[in-house]
C-alpha cells in the first residue's frame, strides 16, 4: 500500500481541514496517510509521498508548527516525492510564501515535486479544501495506481 505522509502548517485551522480532507480522500482510495499537524522529521517516513499543507503567517513567514521541520529538512537529503499545497490571501505581497518556502526547502533537499505548489487564494475560496481535494483528487488516483508497480 502506498504511504502517504501529510504534513501540515496552520495557524488559525483551515490548513487543518485541508489536510483532514486529504486524509480522508486518500483512506477512500486505500492509500495509507499519516497527517503530522506537529511535524518532526523522525516521525516521518522519508521514503513516503509527503504532501505539504501550509498557510502563510506574518510577513512571509512559515505557521509556528512548521518551522522546526523547515529548519530540520534543511540538512537532509531526500529522494521522494512531494506535493506542497498553500493556503494564503492574495491582498497580502506575500501571498503564499509559507507554501513556496517549503517548496524551495524540499527542492533542496533532493525530493522530487509532482507538481509547482498549489496555490489557495482564500479571499475566492472560503472554503479551500473544496478547491484542494478537486486539485488533488488526481494526483492521489495516480499514486494509488503506482501501488503495483
């Protein structure tokens, strides 16, 4: 079965039901998902698929429970694959920069992107993970089909 590690940076919920919706899409799909709302590298398999949910916080910042797990993966080298997905409101300059942070950490890491950052604006989407899961859907039916392989 396909493992699927979701790694989640919120600061005020919606990141949290994103990911609790891509949980839930995956369990319907029969893929196994960890979700990691405090996330540390230890506890995460690093030979999973990870997706990365996260908001934006402050000026460009990553959430609180995240930045650890930023500064953990700085010094790692992986070799899995990664879907990043930001939560962010696009009347801020530095929309989403939580989720492009990430993004370029696990670029650097060695960690192969299944797709560029999928990006929430959530002044359009009040309630993003309908969006998300739409987005998604997809890319989890394609890693539930690789189970096999």
């Amino acid at each position: 079965m396909q493992q699927i590690e979701i790694i989640v940076g919120s600061v005020l919920g919606a990141t949290e039901y994103v990911a609790d919706a891509i949980a839930a899409a995956c369990q319907e799909l029969e893929l196994t998902a960890n979700v990691h709302f405090s996330p540390n590298f230890v506890e995460i398999n690093p030979d999973a698929t990870w997706i990365v949910c996260s908001s934006t916080h402050g000026a460009g910042d990553l959430p609180d429970n995240i930045q650890a797990f930023n500064k953990q993966l700085q010094d790692c080298a992986l070799t899995n694959s990664f879907l990043i997905v930001g939560l962010g409101d696009s009347s801020y300059d530095t929309y989403c920069q939580g989720a492009q942070t990430l993004y370029d950490t696990m670029l650097n890491t060695g960690a192969t992107a299944l797709h560029p950052p999928y990006l929430v604006d959530v002044l359009h989407h009040p309630i993003p993970e309908d969006v998300v899961m739409t987005w998604i859907t997809p890319h989890l039916t394609a890693l539930n089909s690789t189970c096999g392989e």
